[in-house]
C-alpha cells in the first residue's frame, strides 16, 4: 500500500524567510502533484512532476522529484502572507491507473 | 470550457436520511474520481469510475455508499442513512484517460460539502 508523508505537518514562518516542505512516499510513481488548499476551498494544483529530477518554479514556490530517493519538495522563497494555506502532496501509484494518494497535509502560516 | 462541475456545494442532511452528491467531468474526460477529506486531514480515494462501469472502489466504505457515472448525465455519490461520520468534503475529479502520461492531467472539482445534523 502507497504511503506519503509530508513534514512538516504546521509550519510558522516570518515574512521574507525561507523554508522547505518534504514529501516522501513509499512504493515507486510516476507522477507527483503538489496542491494547495484555502479554507473551505477547493485544491488548485501547483505543480505536477514528471520524471526524476524534474524541478518546476512559479513565483516564490520550486518543486523538485526525486524518484529514487521517493521524495519531493516544496521549497517556499522569500514568504509572503498570501502563501498562507494548507499544501498538499499527492503521488499517482504506479499502475492503478490516475489514483492519487495524498499527503497528510502541511499547513504553513506565514506572519507579517 | 467549463471544469469539473459538482453540485451541491453544501449539503445540509439530518441523521438517516439520504445524500446525493452529483458531478459533471470537464469536457472530453470519461474518467471520474471520488474523494473524500475529513476535517483538518488530506483527501481519501474512494472510487473510480469510468462510464457505466466501476474500476476500482477499494476507497468506498462497504455499507451505506454508492457511486454510478450512467452513459448520459453526471457521476453521483450516493450516501444512504447519514450519519454524523460521513460530514466531509467531498470531491469529484476527472481525467482524459485512465493511466499515466505526459498529456493526461488530473482535475478537481469544487467540492461538496457535507454537514449531517
């Protein structure tokens, strides 16, 4: 069974700072989303990882894949308020088809 | 080009009645997915479906709930005899084709949200 983990599960962060959110999974994929939600909102997907290696930047976020370490990350630049929200990790397992697993969530708050 | 289209947004049941939850997959996908996120958790898998035809509900719990996508009209998830448990987040998803590539991107609707009372 497809395991994924996300630490750290809250994060507090100053505006300005940086800081990374780790996203490990169990049994091989091919395919890694990262989503972010807003209270009582929908998921608006951020990045969708392809391959080994892949790197995808918008804004102040960078996600990269490692897929045989089976870990990804977020990497937050230089904070701002508007990124408070909850960040979802999510890995596609390996042939069953588009079934996502998720992260349990990590929920960043960055303070003014 | 509409998305996934769920309705409804927020869906007030009392305890034992019945909750039907509908979505449309963006046009051109035949392939839906139903979750479920429990308050302050991360989204469960609950079904699969493509037209007419279930393809994997290892997600679903074994009584009570029920999920269809007929060959006309949208997807429904089917609760029956709430209970204060089954108060969630529900969301549709949908996707072109079923498997793994480069041009086939997952898309989630808006979420339905469960209250039971």
């Amino acid at each position: 069974e497809l395991k994924v983990e996300q630490n750290p599960l809250f994060l507090s962060m100053q505006e300005g700072k940086n800081y990374t959110i780790y996203c490990n999974y169990s049994t091989t994929s091919d395919r890694l989303y990262w989503y972010r939600q807003d209270p009582g909102k929908s998921l608006e997907s951020l990045f969708v990882l392809l391959s080994n290696g892949a790197v995808k930047q918008e804004g102040r976020l960078m996600a990269s894949l490692d897929t045989k370490a089976r870990l990804s990350t977020l990497h937050i630049t230089a904070a701002v308020h508007d990124l408070s929200a909850t960040y979802f990790c999510a890995v596609e397992d390996a042939g069953t088809a588009s079934k996502l697993t998720f992260g349990t969530g990590t929920r960043l708050q960055v303070t003014l | 080009n509409a998305g996934v289209m769920q309705n409804p947004r927020h869906l007030v049941r009392r305890r034992g009645q019945e909750a039907r939850l509908r979505c449309s997959p963006m046009k051109g996908h035949s392939h839906v997915y139903w979750y479920r996120q429990l308050p302050e958790e991360g989204l469960k898998f609950m079904v699969y479906l493509q037209k007419e035809n279930i393809i994997d509900e290892s997600g679903m719990p074994k009584e009570r709930f029920s999920a269809e996508f007929p060959k006309e009209g949208p997807s429904i998830l089917r609760i029956q005899q709430v209970v204060r448990g089954d108060s969630a987040a529900y969301f549709c998803a949908s996707s072109r084709t079923g498997t793994s590539s480069s041009g086939n991107t997952i898309y989630f609707g808006e979420g339905s949200w469960l209250t039971v009372v």
